[in-house]
C-alpha cells in the first residue's frame, strides 16, 4: 500500500471515511499533529474515530 500523501511505500493504515488509507511514517507525524492541533482549538477533525 502507498502512501496517500506521497508515493513512499505506507508503513500505517489508518481509516478515514471508513476507507483505509496508508501513510508513510512521515505523514502519519504530521497527521497526528495536526490532530492535536485541531484538538488544542477544540475541533474535532473530519475522519477521526476516538475509540
Ligand atoms: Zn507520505
């Protein structure tokens, strides 16, 4: 599987949308910040599922 943001080769699978969608262990960094990010300002982002 690859990436979604880029062509490198996915080392996660996350789901979104309830669609799998892979990222590289870079972008999987930026996604979780982003993530926390977006919860420092209280927003719940599109795609996360708190379990
Ligand atoms: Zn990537």
């Amino acid at each position: 599987m690859r990436c979604h943001y880029c062509d490198r080769e996915a080392a996660f699978a996350v789901e979104k949308d309830r669609m799998k969608v892979g990222l590289c262990e870079q972008h999987l960094r930026e996604r979780m910040r982003e993530l926390a990010d977006a919860q420092a300002f209280g927003a719940l982002p599109d795609g996360l599922d708190s379990k």
